[in-house]
C-alpha cells in the first residue's frame, strides 16, 4: 500500500495534529464525564424540568400579574377594615364594654327586672328611670341588633385571622407589586439562569458524547513516557525472551551484523527512547542454528528491549509514537512465549514499512510505502477476539481475520542488521507507548 498520496492530500492526519486532536478529545471526554457526575448539573437539570414546566410558568405568571384587589388577602383586610369603621360595629362595642350595659344586664338578670313594666314604680325610682331609657335607648337597640349576630361573629373571626403572622406575611407578599422577586421560584429561576452560564454544564450541553465512543471503552493497561534515566527504574529488560528461565536471552545471531548489546545502546534522551545502533566492533555471544552459542565478530552494536517479566496483554488497543532512521530493521513487535505467535505492529526492513502477523508459519500482513519513517507517526494495532486492525495515525492500513493469537503478549523493540543488508548507524525513536484494554 502506497501512502503518498494519502499523505500529500490529508488522508492521514499529521502526526503532531493527531496527537493534538486526541489529547483534547480525550481531556474533553474526561471533562465530560465529570460534569456529567457533578452535583451542578444534577441540580441544572432538576432546574430545568421545574423551570420549563407548565406548572412552575403558570405560577409564575399568578406571582407575576395577580392584583393584589384580587386576592383572599385583599378581600378579608377590606372586609375587617369596612366593619371595624362601621358606625353599628362601634357602637356595638361601645355598649359592649359600658357599666350602664352590665347595670342594666345585672339587673335583667333579678326578679325586680319586672318593675321596668310599671310605669308607676319607673315615675318613682330614679334607678328604674334610668334603666328605662338606656333600655329604649339608640345604642342598646343596637346591641341587641349585633349580639350574637354573624357579622359579629364574621367581625371577630377576620379580627383573629389577620392578626396572625401567616396572614401578616402573606398580606404583605400579595400587596407588593414586586412580590415575584421575593419568591422561592424566582430564587430557583435565578439560579437556573446562573447555572446555565457555567463553562462546564454549556459545554456539557454543547458536547456530542458520540465522539467519545472510540475511547470511552479504552482503559490504560500501560504507559510509558520514558521519563526514566536506567532499565532498572523502568518496565523493560534487555535481550529476548524465552519461555525457560535456563535459556539465554541476551544473546545476538550469527545471521546478522549487529551484536545486541546488553542495553547499552539503550537510552532515554528527553522522553524519547533511542535504540541506537552503532558502527563499532564487537565480539558477542551469537545464535547460529546448526553450532548453537559461538563467539563471535561483529561490526555493529544494537539492543533488543522487552517487557516479558513486567507487561503482558491479551487483546486491546496497542500504540506507540516513534521513527527511525540508517539502513538498519527497526521493528515495534508483540511476543509470546514461543517463537510465534509474532506480531509486527511496525517493521521497517531498511526500505519499507511491513505489518503483520507471523503465526503458524504463516505471515499475513501488507507492505507499506510512501512514508517517511524518520519522520514520527503512531503505528497501531487493534486486536479483538475476531480480528487484527492495524493503522498508521488515524488510516486504517490492513486487518485480518486469521491466526489470531490466543495467549498473552508482551512489547518488544529491537532494531538489527540482516545479512543481506550492508548496514549503518541508525536510530529507533519511541517517544510513548499506549496499551488499552477494550
């Protein structure tokens, strides 16, 4: 597959525009997610459904635009007020509290209350004259006209009733014109309309959680920034690896002309890991397939580095960033126990680019040109229960839905010289590795 074009016309993203895209999304989706649990926009949203209701609007428009004539309040202040000034009312109360109402009611009350029908005995007695008149009197009539009477009894019941704070605070309420900006309701409309202001909930409201579905699933497993300055304070050990601690890992092969250099050509330079392979002489321990371990010469250096004793994964997402440079086999690899499976994530073989899946002696995969490999992109690799995806930045560039492996594997970097190569100094640069399960 030829990426050039994909390349010069945008097919594929920019690597440093990629990065950038997916830093954000991925700082926007945790933003996302803690909004979504935040105690602001739980109270936003119950806001939201009592603000927009039909119910919370009617009300409003009652607290808003009712008269204050209108109102229960109104009506029973005016009634009081109509009946405490009434000229009967007070009369009434007048009479009610006088001595000449509880001489002439004390005396009702004796057998002499008779003699007031003897006009002779009235014309006699200045006592029974006197009960006489205030008898046939304006104000007694007028007692007698009241007492016990509804409105009396409607006087006195709306005299308790608005001396009570529930009627004096609602009174009031209702009297002021601007009694909406006194209301629990406004207060909650108010705090609506502050907290549909905040950053977080308009970009909460604004997000489309759709653009999350790629990541939200992914959980880091790994990572590795290569802040570390020395293999001992990191995940990685120099060498390969083999299923049987007795066999010898760090070991290079005769069938090659670099010697693997027990992590001396590792190194961490500013966050970035470099595996370097240098033009220098060397005598090391080689793997030949028919003498087994020799001695042997060597006219360059390089290293293998793996994370077999400290990470390993069975499916899931796996990513690292890196370049290479020199007439060298640059390979981002995914070992088992075994010789195979083995899957190359990325492998420049000196002058192209080769993914695949090596398995049951079988390699499925695609080559890849059109691309700088000094310049830094991420290769990926997507591996599922059913398939392999593996893609260069954001371009998918192959699957396959064959020989997918069934244990866990470990990450590898190595670079090396093939026997048909003649060979230079070169560089493999991985500024990160990303694992994810899914």
């Amino acid at each position: 597959m030829n990426l050039f074009w994909k390349i010069l016309f945008g097919g594929i993203t920019p690597t440093a525009k990629l990065e950038k895209n997916e830093a954000e999304l991925i700082k926007d989706m945790h933003r996302y997610a803690e909004v979504a649990k935040s105690v602001e926009l739980a109270e936003y949203k119950t806001l939201f459904h009592i603000i927009k209701s039909a119910k919370f609007q009617e009300n409003k428009k009652i607290l808003k635009n009712r008269k204050y004539k209108d109102t229960e309040y109104s009506d029973a202040s005016r009634k009081f007020n109509k009946l405490q000034n009434s000229y009967g009312i007070k009369l009434y109360y007048q009479v009610l509290g006088s001595d000449d109402l509880k001489q002439y009611l004390n005396f009702k009350a004796t057998p002499e209350f008779e003699q007031l029908g003897d006009k002779k005995l009235i014309k006699k007695s200045e006592t029974l004259k006197k009960l006489k008149h205030f008898e046939h009197s304006k104000a007694y009539k007028n007692f007698m006209r009241f007492h016990d009477s509804f409105i009396v009894s409607e006087f006195e019941d709306l005299k308790i009733k608005i001396a009570t704070p529930e009627f004096i605070k609602a009174n009031e309420f209702w009297a002021n014109q601007d009694r909406w900006h006194s209301t629990p309701e406004f207060f909650q409309q108010q705090r609506f309309y502050e907290l549909a202001k905040n950053p977080d909930i308009i970009f909460y409201e604004n997000e489309k959680p759709e653009r999350f579905e790629k990541y939200k699933s992914l959980k880091l497993s790994f990572q590795d920034e290569f802040e570390w300055n020395t293999l001992d304070k990191s995940h990685w050990n120099f060498g390969f690896h083999y299923k049987s601690p007795e066999l010898i890992g760090d070991h290079s092969f005769a069938n090659e002309k670099q010697a693997n250099n027990s992590g001396k050509n590792i190194s961490v330079e500013e966050g970035i890991l470099k595996i370097a392979t240098k033009h220098e002489n060397a005598t090391a321990r080689a793997w030949h397939e028919k003498k087994g371990f020799i001695e042997q010469e060597f006219r360059f250096t390089s290293d293998v580095l793996q994370t077999a004793d400290n990470f390993r994964q069975k499916k899931g997402v796996f990513r690292a960033k890196l370049r290479c440079t020199g007439n060298v086999q640059h390979v981002f690899w995914l070992g088992a126990d075994n010789k195979l499976p083995n899957i190359k994530v990325f492998h420049f073989n000196g002058k192209k680019i080769t993914l695949g899946n090596a398995n049951k002696n079988l390699f499925d995969g695609i080559n890849i040109s059109g691309i700088n490999p000094a310049l830094y992109f991420i290769y990926t690799l997507i591996w599922t229960e059913k398939e392999l995806i593996w893609m260069i930045n954001n371009m998918e560039v192959y699957r396959t839905v064959s020989n997918i492996p069934k244990e866990e594997m470990y990450l590898a970097f190595n670079s090396f010289i093939s026997e048909k190569q003649r060979g230079s100094v070169g560089s493999l640069d991985v500024d990160w590795v990303r694992v994810y399960t899914n």
